[in-house]
C-alpha cells in the first residue's frame, strides 16, 4: 500500500474515530443528563421521605421520651407522698418510744390489748407487757395514717424483740405464724439505715403490692424497730399504664433486676432485647433519668422513676407514626415520574437530529482526507526516492530541496549525513591501517619477549643433578614479569623469578633492562646480594616512570646442594623435602629493587638434599581473582601443588595453572602468572 493510501485511510480513520468518539461522548453526555435527571428527582425523594421520616421519628422519640418523664413523675409524685407520710409517722414512733408511751395522743387502748402480735418463744410476758405500756399508742397512729391515705392498706411497726404492733382492722393473719424481723424489706431498712422500698408483690387480694420501710431508734441512736406501710400500687400504675385518653399504644414499669413489674398487656420480651437505633438519652435537671430509642415495630421513650428506681417504658407504633411520611413519598413519587416521561420524548428528538448531523461529517472528512493525502505524500515519495539511492550506494546523490518543514530538514539532513560519512570513510581508513600497524609492532614485542626467555624444554637435558621448568602468562600482549635460569659456571645453576610493577610495553622494556643486568652481574663467586645492590642503583639511574621490581634470585651448588638466594620485596618460594610435602619456606623480603638508590642487600642460605623440589611464582598466582573478587590466595596455592606433588615440573605447573583458571572462572585476568619448578637430584656419579 503506497504512503498516499496509507496516509489517506490513517486520516479518514482518525475522522471516522474522531467523529465516532464525539457521537459516542454526546450520547453519553445525553443519556448521563438524564440519568443525572432521573437520580436528583429519585434523589430529591428519598431525601424528602427521609428528612420527613427523620424529623417525623425525631419527634416521635422527643414525645416518647417527654411522655415517660411526664408519666414517671406522676407515679414517683404518689411514692414521694407515701415517703413523707412514712418518715411523719417514723418520727411519731420514735417519739413515742423516747417517751416511754407517755406522748399526748388519743389512745385506742381497747384495740391495741386486741391485737399485739408476738409468737418469738425468747420474749417472755413481762417483755410484752412492758413494750406493749411504751408502744400502745401507736395502733391510733395507724388508724390516722390508714384513714387519710387510701393507697394504704396496711401500717405497722415491728420491734427488733419481735413484738409487732398494727391496725387490726387490716392485718394479715399469715402474720401471727411468722417472725417480722426476717422480712427482705426490714434487713434492707436496718442496713440502709433510712427509707427503703421492696420490689413488687402479689397480695391475697391479687392486686400489686410494694412495702417502704424505715428504721426507728432511741435517743442513743440505737435501732429499736423498723415501721413500715404496705400499699396498693395498682391504682398508681393505673393511672398511666391503663388511662383511656393516653396517646400511646403500650406501657410497662422494669424494676431494678429488668423484671417486668407492671403493663398494658403481655409484653414480648423482643421489644426489649432485640438490638435498636436512634439511640437518645439524657439526665435532667431534676436528676431523671431518661431516653429513648427505635426497634423495628417502635418508637420506646424511658425514664426512671424517682424513689423507688424503677423504669418506665412508652410504646409508639412505629408504622403507626410514619404513615404520613410514607403518603408524601408516594405522591413526589407520581411526579417524579410524569417528569421522567418528558424527558425521554426530548432525548428521543435529540438523538435523531445528532445521527444527521454524523453523516454529513462522515462525508466531508471523505473528501478532505483524500486532499490532505496528496499534499502530504508528494514530499515523503521525493525523499523516499532519494532515501533508496543513498541506500543503494549512490552516496553521491544529493537530494532535491523540498522546503522548509520538516520533510525539507529530514532532506537537508540527508544530504549532510552523506557529506559526513564521505569524510568518516576517509578517517576510518586511516585509523584502521593505524590499528593495524600496532598490532603488528605488538606481535614483535610479544615475540621478542617470549624469545627472550627461556622457552626451550627440556633445558639442560644432560643434566643429571637437576630438572628446572618455568612458564608465563602475561595478562596483556607484553607482560612484566620475568623468570630466568642460566648456568654461572660449570657447578652452579642461578635461577630468577621478577614482577615489574605496571603492565604492558613499559614494564616489559622495563623487564628487559632488569632481566639483562641480573643475568650480567651473577658472577662466578660473587655474592647475590652485592649483585641487587649494584643492579639497584643502575636501575634508579634510568627511572624516569617510577617503576620497580619485585624479584627473588638464588644460585645452587649442584654438588653440595648449597642454595643462596636474595629477595628483592618477592613472593616466598615453597619448598619440598623428599618424600614429603609442600611447605612455603618463609624468609624476610627485602627492598624492591629500583626503589631506592644505595640500598644494601643481604643474601639468605637454604640446604637442598637430593630428591628435595623448589617452587617459585609472581603474585598474579595468589591474587588471581573470582568473579566473587575472592583472591586463590597462598592456601589454595599450596593445597594445589601438594594435590599434584608427584607430577613432573613439566606436568605441576599446567595443573597448578588449571586449578587457579578453575577459580577464576568467566572473570577476566588482571596480573602476569609466572611460575618455576626445580628438582634437585644431587651430585652426578661418575
């Protein structure tokens, strides 16, 4: 397919894309409208049904909660009366008592001798008789008491002797078989110490019953009885939990245990353990306590009623209460949906209006590519052109001017490249017979190098004291380490292993010189270390690089098997005695050789027996490096010549190399290794 087709079909295809693209978003954008429509006025309803149905319930709880308070103070009014009404008559009783019975009051004496109640088999005749003389008048006060209040229906006090004095008139006769003072409401009222009240209670008449007690003591301050009224709390209750014009739908009264004392009706016990909502509550300024909360069916307002600690329950039904709520829903409901029927005949005319206006566009963009692509193409084709013939060869091809957009700078910058890569033709033929030159001048001075020591084995092969093996493997084309052996005189065999410091062509020049002057000033009968310290100062004399020498040179009798030797700053050589196994043989280093001028050298003295073997190396041996940058190091070294002690010096060096290429692995060699093995097998016979 040609650029102008492609570029003409890229372009309507962007304008059927693009156009696609705005239908797509302008119908989304049409449909999101009326959604967006349709969701405020969904959204507008729920939010009047719930900010109705919240206020309604809000409401709901404020006036169960109000009618609880409302209800609560009503009844605990009636227990407040019925308290005063008792400590009026604890503080007569405790009067009468002080008094010894002598207080002016009407005396009923007929009635009290009537009925004084004492079956305790400890208390004798005379006790009664006496208590009776001091408490006679209290039936009369009783009497009074009953007479004014008629929730009561029964009053009496009992002395901590047992002796009960009451209105006969109402006394229960289970009472003449029990002992008063073992009664829940007269341990209560002696441990309280003031006005307490009992829990409710079925009497003989089946209504609800409930005792309030206190204790009554002399003037010392010590109890001598407890009175107490017994009174009728369904007329109470009544009063709010049974009232015809009550706007609730249930009530119930819990005592302190969460027992259900009183209620309209049987109350399911759902109603207070089931889990609830809109949770209020408060404490009045009055102390009350109260609260109210939401279950699925209710709406429960609570509060506490003073004195006796009770709690009072309201019921609302729930449904009941929000049923106004829910015809207001339904009727925003039917008009929300007259409005969404609206909307959808608009949006139906809009989208036939819009897939007109599509088509139209479709078509202009058809011919408007067509045009585009023509006026586009024609440069590209020259370049493409122009492009094919430089591709082809033709780097003397300049291409045409095509203007000054960016198909004219791409032309203009072809053109360029091909001037530039006339000229980096030209120079890379000049590098490239540069490089080539060099390496063939690196090839002479590897030659040369490698001509310079000793590479014939095996050497000396007449020889029947000694066997000598040495290679190197530099780590550049030219290396600076250097090994020699040569014979001093007809008896003695020198031998020397040297590191130059630095790599390439200057340490090995540098090896050149150091190799030369070694070898000349080993004389026959001169001490090795008169020797480093003459070639020493001449090497300091010609230092200009700052390069030194580590080296390690020893001269051996071959007859007695005397060893002299000098280090220069070298590696310690290892030694193996016959039969037995590589040892390194540790002797002081001294100074590098072209480190200082005028340094003195001493040489150093070692016994070889026959059979015995010396090995000697550079330091490219133990600091040949892992790709983990871990050293071979003198341990693996000597565990590698002990592994391969009976080899030939021929065969040790090849495996003592093979081990550290092992180590080393795939990381790259960055230091000369050169090694030596000699074997000394004594003086010759014959």
């Amino acid at each position: 397919m040609s650029i102008n087709k492609r570029v003409r079909k890229a372009m309507l295809g962007i304008s059927i894309g693009a156009i696609v693209l705005l239908m797509l978003l302008s119908l989304g954008s049409i449909f999101t409208i009326r959604n967006e429509v349709y969701y405020d006025l969904s959204a507008a309803n729920e939010k009047i049904t719930k900010d109705n149905t919240e206020d309604m319930l809000n409401m709901s709880l404020r006036l169960a909660q109000a009618t609880a308070q409302l209800n609560s103070r009503r009844i605990a009014g009636e227990f407040s009366v019925i308290r005063s009404e008792l400590e009026t008559l604890k503080g007569d009783i405790e009067n009468l008592y002080n008094s010894n019975g002598l207080i002016d009051y009407p005396i009923n004496v007929t009635r009290c001798e009537e009925y004084v109640v004492s079956q305790m088999a400890d208390i004798s005749d005379d006790e009664i008789d006496r208590t009776v003389s001091i408490m006679k008048g209290s039936t009369s006060m009783f009497d009074n008491v009953l007479a004014n209040d008629s929730k009561l229906d029964y009053a009496y006090v009992v002395m901590e002797n047992g002796v009960v004095f009451s209105c006969t008139d109402t006394f229960y006769p289970e009472v003449e078989q029990a002992d008063m003072r073992t009664r829940d409401w007269y341990k209560n009222a002696v441990e309280a110490g003031g006005v307490c009240w009992s829990e409710i209670y079925l009497g003989i008449s089946g209504d609800n019953y409930i005792t309030i007690a206190a204790p009554v003591y002399d003037l010392n301050g010590d109890l001598f009885g407890v009175t107490a009224f017994d009174f009728n709390v369904t007329e109470i209750s009544d009063k709010v939990l049974k009232s015809e014009a009550k706007d609730f739908t249930d009530a119930y009264i819990k005592d302190t245990a969460g027992n259900i004392l009183l209620s309209t009706k049987s109350i399911d016990e759902k109603f207070i353990t089931n889990g609830y909502s809109n949770y209020l509550s408060s404490v009045d300024p009055s102390g009350l306590s109260s609260g109210c909360y939401t279950t699925d069916e209710l709406i429960v307002g609570f509060a506490d009623i003073a004195e006796t600690g009770w709690r009072l329950y309201i019921h609302f039904d729930y449904d009941e209460v929000l049923e106004p709520v829910e015809k207001v829903a339904a009727t925003v409901g039917n008009v929300s949906e007259a409005v969404s029927d609206n909307i959808n005949k608009v949006v139906s005319g809009t989208i036939l209006v819009f897939i007109v206006f599509i088509v139209v566009l479709l078509l202009v963009a058809f011919f408007a590519s067509k045009k585009l692509a023509k006026n586009i193409t024609a440069p590209i084709e020259a370049l493409a052109a122009g492009a094919n013939e430089i591709g082809g060869g033709n780097i003397d091809y300049v291409i045409p001017d095509l203007g000054q957009d960016e198909i004219g700078a791409l032309a203009n910058t072809f053109n360029g490249m091909t001037k530039r890569l006339h000229e980096y033709i030209d120079n890379l033929t000049t590098v490239t017979a540069e490089k080539e030159r060099i390496g063939a001048e690196l090839d002479v001075a590897t030659h040369i190098q490698s001509s310079m020591l000793p590479s014939i084995f095996p050497k000396f092969s007449n020889s029947r004291e000694f066997r000598i093996f040495a290679t190197m493997t530099p780590a550049k084309e030219v290396g600076g380490d250097f090994y020699d052996f040569f014979m001093v005189d007809e008896r003695h065999l020198a031998i020397v292993m040297a590191d130059v410091s630095g790599k390439g062509v200057p340490a090995a020049l540098f090896m050149v010189i150091g190799k030369t002057l070694i070898k000349d000033h080993t004389q026959p009968g001169r001490q090795l270390g008169d020797v480093f310290t003459k070639v020493n100062n001449m090497l300091c004399e010609s230092n200009s690089e700052g390069l030194f020498i580590t080296a390690f040179e020893g001269v051996l009798d071959l007859d007695t098997g005397d060893f002299d030797f000098v280090n220069a700053g070298h590696e310690m050589p290892f030694i193996m005695k016959s039969g037995g196994s590589f040892e390194v043989y540790k002797i002081r280093p001294g100074f590098v050789l072209a480190g200082m001028e005028d340094m003195k050298f001493r040489a150093g003295h070692m016994q070889l027996d026959p059979g015995d073997r010396l090995f000697q190396y550079t330091d490219g041996v133990t600091e040949a490096t892992s790709a983990e940058f871990e050293l071979f190091g003198m341990e693996r070294l000597e565990k590698s010549l002990n592994d391969h002690r009976d080899f030939t010096p021929e065969e040790l060096l090849p495996a003592v190399k093979q081990d550290i290429d092992s180590f080393v692995g795939e990381a790259p060699q960055f230091d000369d290794i050169t090694m030596l093995c000699l074997d000394y097998f004594g003086k010759a016979e014959g």
